[in-house]
C-alpha cells in the first residue's frame, strides 16, 4: 500500500486497517509455517505496509501531521 493512499485516511480507518494488517501478517506467518506460501517476501511486504501505517498513526497523535488531511 502507497503512503499516499495511507496519509489521505483518517485515524480510525488507520487503525483499521492496521487490524487487518496485522491479520494479514498472521495468517502469512501461519501459511508459512505450514509451507503453504509460495512467495515468502509477501511476509516482509506486510510487515513493512504495517510498520508504515503504525508510523502514521503516531505521527497524527503526535500532531506531526494534520488528521483532516485532504490531498
């Protein structure tokens, strides 16, 4: 997911989605576990999606950047 698409969504759908992220990250690890992943970089692509979006989160509770940010 692009930082673009992540900045434009409010706090709450970022936690959302960090729900589903980490959902995501879970169930990656687990198909792994069970050498059902075909491609093992999805795991570190989730993982770095995730890291992207906590970081916004914390940005917008420390005020770093604007929560009603349009564009």
């Amino acid at each position: 997911m692009k930082v673009h698409d992540l900045r434009s969504m409010s706090l709450e759908e970022l936690q959302e989605q960090v729900r589903d992220m980490r959902t995501e990250v879970f169930n990656l690890r687990f198909r792994k576990a069970a050498h059902q992943l075909e491609n093992p970089l999805k795991i570190r692509d989730a993982k770095r999606n995730l890291a992207r979006a906590l970081t916004l989160i914390r940005e917008k509770e420390l005020g770093l950047i604007s929560t009603e940010e349009g564009s």
